[in-house]
C-alpha cells in the first residue's frame, strides 16, 4: 500500500482552534484600546500645533506688511487708539486675501457670533462655577478664507486706567485694584473659529500691542509649547460647571 506524499503532508498541518483565534482577536482588541486613544490625541495635536504656527505667521505677516505698506514708523499706526476695533480689523483686512470683516451690526451671522473663551486651566471662576475669562467679540473681527479668525479689539486710551477685581477662594469678589496699563490693543488668533475648545493656550492665543510698538504675546509660555516645542498643554472643563 502506498501513501500519497501529498495526502500525508496535509494530514499534518494543524489548524487554529476557535479558543485560539478568539484569544488572537482579544488582544488585539485591548493592544488597539490602549493606542488607538493616544495616536488620536498625538495626531489631534500635531494639527493643533501646525495650525497655531501658521496662524502665528499669517498674523504677524499680515501687520508687517500692513505697516511696510503705509510706510509705517511702527504697528501704532494700525492699531491708533483714535479708531475702533471695527477700522482697525478692516484695514488690516486689506492686506489679508479673501478676508471678511465682523463688524459689530454683524451679530447674526454664523462666523461673527461672540462666543466664550475660557482660561488654560480652570482657575478663573464666580459664585462658586467656572466663568468665562474672555470672550470672541463680534465687532473687530476678521474671518478667514481657512476658517481662523483674527478678533481686534482697540482701545481707546493708552496708556490707562485697568480695574482688576480680586476674589476670594470661592469666586466672591473681595477688592478691585487700580493698575496703569500700556496695552493699546488686545488681539486674538482662534484657529478653528467657534468650535471648541476655545481655550488659551489650545486653539486660542491672545497678543499685545503696546505702547513702545511692538506687539507680545500675553502668555508666551503657552505660545512658545507650539511655536518651539510643538506641544499644546491645557485642561479641559466646562463653564459653568461646580468649581472642584
């Protein structure tokens, strides 16, 4: 009797249980569970990251460029206390391509709404809930053609007078102290408008122009974790919610 090489060869080979392939497909599962979650949040920041960096540009180029093109001494000319936020951010829009203008009669339009921002942790709060530190303003506001925004808001004194309410432990208002401020101009880069988090420090960067003519950002450190370190750091909460 002869056996058949090939018939003898497959009678050999073993196959995979059902245990065996179930036990496979478990860890996989819990291997794509645990990294799944942290190539999202690592990707989520590297769009975060590009985006701060290339509105950081877009903004700064777009002052220089303003001031080179009206043979400015310095970026006051644009941001002169004798205009409004509405001017300020309309003439800095002509050197922006394919920018819109909010203008404070532009409330009801879906990309000039005011919205919320909240502070890099949640620090800030009233009456025993997290409160809102800042906020988009509709008038000064320049929308762009990628959906970023630039919010002007121009003040009309500088240097000046700032009232800055202390409070206690719980939010309650306990002091208000008299500070000079040499800041002629707040403004704002959201990179992705009015979705979230709009948070300092994440999505959200605020500068300064001051008096001396230059223009800073109000928390470096948090500018510089994307800028120099390609990091965005920031703790998600809620307005409104109970204050831990």
């Amino acid at each position: 009797m002869r056996y058949n090489s090939n018939m003898k060869n497959y009678s050999l080979v073993k196959g995979f249980t059902l245990a065996e392939v179930l036990i496979t497909i478990g860890i996989i599962g819990v291997v794509a569970a645990l990294t799944i979650p942290t190539l999202i949040k690592n990707y989520q920041e590297k769009v975060m990251v590009s985006k701060v960096k290339q509105a950081h540009s877009q903004l700064m180029n777009a002052i220089q460029l303003y001031v080179a093109q009206n043979n400015c001494q310095n970026i006051l000319c644009l941001f002169d206390t004798k205009k409004t936020s509405d001017e300020v951010a309309a003439e800095l829009a002509t050197v922006i391509r394919k920018a819109q203008v909010c203008t404070s009669a532009d409330a009801s339009k879906k990309y000039c709404k005011y919205y919320s921002l909240k502070n890099n942790k949640p620090t800030y709060k009233v009456d025993g809930v997290y409160a809102a530190s800042d906020g988009m303003t509709t008038a000064g506001r320049i929308y762009l053609p990628n959906g970023m925004i630039f919010g002007i808001r121009q003040r009309s004194e500088c240097p000046s007078i700032d009232v800055s309410i202390i409070r206690d432990e719980n939010g309650y208002e306990i002091n208000r102290v008299e500070t000079v401020k040499s800041t002629c101009a707040y403004v704002y880069i959201d990179i992705n408008n009015i979705q979230g988090p709009n948070q300092f420090g994440a999505d959200v960067h605020r500068y300064d122009v001051k008096l001396t003519g230059k223009i800073e950002p109000y928390y470096k450190d948090l500018l510089n974790n994307a800028l120099l370190y390609n990091k965005i750091e920031y703790t998600p909460y809620n307005i409104g919610d109970p204050v831990e």
